[in-house]
C-alpha cells in the first residue's frame, strides 16, 4: 500500500524495536496518544492555514476521552483478533482517570490509544491511517 499523506506524517520517525510486547500497556498509551494528536492534528491544517485558538478548540472536541471512545466503538467491528486483544491489554490496564472525565470512558481511551502505540511499534502505518480515517467520517 503506498503512503498517503497522513501516513507520512509519522512514517519517518519509526522506533527502533518492532514487539509491541516489551511495552507496558500505559507505555503504548503514551505512545498511542501522541500518534492519535498527531492523525487530528493533521486532519485539521490539511485545508488551509487557521488561527492557532480555532485549531485548538477544534482539536479538543477529537482527543477527549468521550471523543475517543466514541471512535473505539466505530472501528472495533473492524480490528483483528491481535488489535482487540492490544486494545483489551490497554482498557484493562491500571490507570487513574482524571476528576472530569467518565471511568468507561477513560478505559476505552486508553485501549484506543494503546491500540494505536501497538500497531505504531510495529510499524503498521497503513493500518493506523486505515483505522484513523473512520474518525473522520
């Protein structure tokens, strides 16, 4: 599959190790986290330049846990059995949600981004934009 220009985005900063398994779910979370900013991000400059505030307001309403699990429930009929069992390892890891935020919500955040930092330790780019575009539908 050839890169798109979301792909791109994080193609050339691939890490050194390729087991998704020497990684803490919290790790891949963390991980998972910033890949999934990033996917927003760049989904909102892709038609133009904006005021940094409207971004960022923008961006807000993507990267909540609300929002992310939200996303979680549009993609799970589409993970394989590897993804689900990456996306359980984070949901069910020892966490502490913020004050504001709903614990269910929170769970399936961090399976989603743990999801995400596992397919990134693979390398598995094209899967993360594959799975990223429903987000955005």
């Amino acid at each position: 599959m050839e890169n798109t220009n979301q792909e791109a985005v994080i193609t050339e900063a691939k890490p050194q190790s390729k087991n998704p398994n020497q990684y803490s779910a919290l790790t891949l979370a963390y991980l998972g986290d910033c890949v999934y900013e990033m996917y927003v991000r760049r989904h909102l400059v892709a038609d133009g330049n904006h005021k940094v505030n409207d971004l960022h307001r923008a961006a807000t309403k993507y990267v909540c846990a609300s929002a992310q699990a939200e996303f979680y429930h549009k993609i799970e009929g589409f993970l394989t059995e590897e993804e689900g069992g990456a996306f359980h390892r984070g949901r069910n890891a020892k966490s502490h949600p913020p004050k504001n935020a709903d614990v269910i919500d929170y769970k399936l955040a961090t399976g989603v981004e743990t999801l995400l930092g596992h397919l990134y330790i693979k390398g598995d780019v094209a899967r993360i934009s594959e799975l990223m575009m429903h987000l955005f539908k």
